[in-house]
C-alpha cells in the first residue's frame, strides 16, 4: 500500500486522522479525544505525533488539516478568506508549520462573511466539508450542530455566503442549566412534539426569547408531557432557524451535511416548512481536504 | 403605631416583609433569601414565623402574599385566573392557608394568557406589581428581568394580555455557560456597545439564533473590545426582545417597572427603538397587595 496524504479533521473536541492512498481512498482512520481545547501549553506537535507519528516514519507523506485547528486559540492562525471563496483560492492561502523530521503540515484557512444584515460571520473546517460535498451551483446548504451553519454556492462550488445560528448551543444551554430544563424528562423521541415545536418556531421566529418559553408554560399547563418537552423545545430552535435563514429568500431544496440523527431531525423539520431535503454524504471532509491537497500540489 | 396587614413578596430566591399601617405604609420591612427554592421539606410555615412570628404575636394581622409562593413547586398552588383579569377578580380568588395560632395567610392568583401566537403564558407576582402601579388604560408595560414580561393593561388597570421573554436568562446561560462569554471582560459598562447592540437586534430579531452570534464574531474582528461584548449582547438580546414584543402594534410609550439598573438599560434601548419611555415607582408591589387586600376586605 502506497499512502500519499494524511488527512486530519482537528476541532474543539476531537483529532481524527486518516491515511489516504493515490487516489484519495481511506486506507487508516483514527481518532482521539485530544481537540484543540484538549491540548495544554500548545502541545500539538506532541499530540500529532502520538497520534499518526508512525504513520509519517512508515510513508513520510504530508499532512493537511482544517477546522479549529487553524483558529486563535489552535496551533497557529490560518488567516479568514473573504467570501465568495472557492477551493482554488483556499487551496493557495494554506498555512505552512514545518514539523521536525523535515515533515510539513498545511492548515486550510476558515471564511469569513460579511453579511448583508450587518453581522461578520466566520466557519473553520465547514468550508472543506462543503467543497468536499461537490453540491451545484445554487446550492443551499445546512450543517447542523452547535453552530449551524446555513451557506449558498454559487459556480464551480464558491462559497458565496454562510450564515450560524447557535441552535445546539441554545437547547445545550437551556437543557442543562436553565429553568425550561427542570419541567423535562431526557431520552425519549417524540417526532410528534418535535414537529409541533417546529410550526411554532417557523411561525413566531420574529418573537425567539418569547417563544422558547413555551417549552416551560407547555409543560406547566400540560398540553405536553414532560418526555416529550426535549424534543418540544428542539423543534423550536430548529424551527426558529430555518425561519431566520430563509427570510430572505427561500430555498427549493436544502442539502442536510450532518450526522444520521441530526440529518433526520432537519429532515423532519424541512418538512413540516414545505422545502425539500436531500442528504449530503457524512463523510465530505476527507474529501475536501483531498482536493485542496490535490489543487495546492501537496501530493507526489 | 397600629399594623393592619402584613405583605409578602415572596419569590423563588427571596422573602420580602413589610408591615403596613391602617393606610398602607409601611411601618417596618425585612427580607431573607428564604425564597422557595431555599425552603425544604415544605417547611414553609417555618420559614414565616422565623421571619414575621414577632409581627403576628405583636399585632395579630392578616397576611398577604404574590409571588412564586402560589406555585406548584410553592407552598399552596394558587391556580392562575386567566387573562383580561382584574385586581377584583383576583381578590374574588385568593388561596386561603390556616397558620397556627389561627393566623390566616391569602395568596394572590397568578395569571395565564392565550396569546394569540398559540404560546400560553403565565405569571406570578408580577400581575400585584402591575395592579400596583396604577397604570393607565391602553398602557403597554415592561417588568424586565430573568424572564421579562410585557404586558398590555385595558380599562380599571385590567390586565389584558402578556407575553414573557427570556431575555435576562439567555443573557446568563450564554455569558456563564456558553463560548460567547469565552471573549469577554465583564464589569465594564459600554452604552455604545449596548445601542449597537440594540440596532442589530431590533432589526434582525427575525434571525435571533444567528445574531446574537454576531457577540462572537464581533470580538473575533475586533470591532468591539472584550470589555464591550457584555454590553453588546445584552444590547442584541433586548433589542430582540423590543422588536418580538412591539410586533404586532407598536406602543406610543412603554412603561418600565424595574429596579434603576435595568431601568435605564431599557429607557436607553426604547430610545434607539424610537418608543417613548416612562419609568414607574419601583414598589408596586406592596401597593398591589394592599390593594388587593384591602378589595378582598381582609383588612380590620
């Protein structure tokens, strides 16, 4: 086996490797609990190389990373690239950190979007997962999560714009450390609540810090049972989204990039405001990052 | 001195105490942060005579209370009278408790509202508190706070609908617990912060989830200074707050009832929202009560 790039996805959370072969098929993949915030004293040489260190004596080939790896708080900042911004152009802004042993690491650098509502917006590590996608021209996209981000491509797949909104951060938040918690009982599905708290986000986004009170008044007048208040309240937050992200001009089809759960829940909620759904491969960031590699002549 | 009513504010963190005299004033006052959450085993009785028992041996009065004491989670659930509700009505519907000594304590109805955006709502003590103030026909009010409520009051101070907003819980979850508070430097005051804060939210209210992002990326820039981002999102979220509440038919005037600080937060956000602001007396509350017990001839 002849491997030619290490591929690493480097968040917040978590460092997951893989070892790509000439033609950009996975040989190797691992991963370890030891994301950005997990690194002590800017350690990261010393993470990598626990990590892939045999990987990079056995096949000595480059490596190449995005995500939060590349931010203030990572191994070393990787510059915004303005919007629209398209693979060619990340492919030619990498950030180069020479490794000992002659070895190099190259950094995508995240976007940056000045919305037309006057709020600057950033991503690192979506904008590799997007190109990797391969989605049309005229694409409108969703990637759940903490942050989700919502962006539209334009030719060639440029990312033209991108918005966040804080939706898991919002349910994590108000789940575990706010009141509209206390009324809730954890680990049951209720599709049908969840499609309720949707209509009500989709309807009332104008009114957000109102609306996601009903989660609490829901739950104290009993109009929905305490298992399925999670679920509620999640349809809420996401109904509230897709409302703000699609007031200024609403989508024929969304594309879902996510995990299998959070891709269903969008799905669901796509649903319920009339815009059609088609689910993205769960694994585009390697492939971005193999064509930013290809595009920046990272491979021999 | 002769006491003819002993009125308690009692909340979910604190118990409030005054004694008022044949007319209403008060004639002595005292708190504890023995509010409903600190008070176990339902040893509420306790927790009274702990702070009042001189009182009642003294003067032998009746005892009024609003507040979360009338909750499910309080000492006797007083149901909620629904919305258009009169302080009559109210004092046509008090919950009745027997104390030792045949000492009797009445608990003031909180209310509940259909909104008409399909949200039920609720509150407890603050329907006193607007009752209270002696608010005008046609009045449109704000209590801000944790949960701030906005309420539209008719004919005789009849309170006709409300809608609460999470704005002062969203402001805490996210600073404390969530990565917009990452950024900051808090204990410095930025008015301009604050009404740039209020112009974004007022006019993107409809994408809540996304701007209050802009808290984030704002610092990321640097447009703003850590030690304004507090003030910055506080400005966003009660901007959000103005516009969802003022969406349905804008007020010529608001009135806010509410300790100075958040006060004059407020009067300063209704000025960049181009509404005028009056400011009522801060306690209501006590007139409130009075009011309600003086109508429910529980006075002797």
């Amino acid at each position: 086996m002849t491997a030619s790039l290490i591929a690493l996805d480097w968040g917040t959370s978590n460092l997951r490797a893989k070892l790509l072969d000439a033609s950009g098929r996975v040989l190797e993949a691992r991963s370890t609990p030891g994301g950005v915030m997990a690194v002590r004293d800017g350690r990261f040489a010393e993470a990598l190389l626990a990590l892939v260190g045999d990987w990079l004596q056995q096949h000595n080939c480059p490596l190449i990373a995005s995500g939060m790896i590349g931010s203030r708080q990572g191994w070393r900042e990787a510059p915004y690239l303005p919007c629209p911004a398209s693979l060619d152009q990340a492919a030619a802004a990498l950030t180069r950190i020479d490794l000992p042993g002659g070895h190099v690491l190259t950094i995508v650098p995240g976007l940056r979007c000045e919305g037309d509502d006057g709020v600057a917006d950033v991503m690192r590590g979506e904008e590799t997962q997007l190109w990797g996608a391969g989605l049309p021209t005229g694409s409108c996209c969703v990637l759940p999560g903490t942050h989700a981000k919502w962006a539209w491509v334009g030719e060639g797949g440029r990312i033209e714009s991108f918005q966040t909104f804080m939706t898991g951060e919002l349910y994590g938040l108000l789940t575990q450390h706010g009141i509209l918690g206390r009324l809730m009982e954890f680990g049951h599905a209720d599709p049908q609540a969840f499609r309720a708290g949707v209509r009500l986000g989709l309807a009332e986004h104008a009114s957000a810090s109102h609306v996601i009170f009903a989660a609490r008044t829901a739950g104290l007048m009993g109009t929905i049972a305490p298992r399925g208040l999670p679920d509620y309240l999640s349809g809420i937050l996401v109904g509230i989204e897709i409302a703000g992200a699609t007031k200024r001009g609403r989508p024929q089809t969304v594309t879902v990039l996510g995990d299998e759960a959070l891709a269903a829940r969008y799905e669901s909620a796509l649903q319920v405001a009339g815009i059609a759904c088609r689910l993205a491969p769960e694994d585009a960031t390697t492939q971005g990052q193999w064509l930013v590699a290809q595009r920046a002549r990272l491979l021999r």
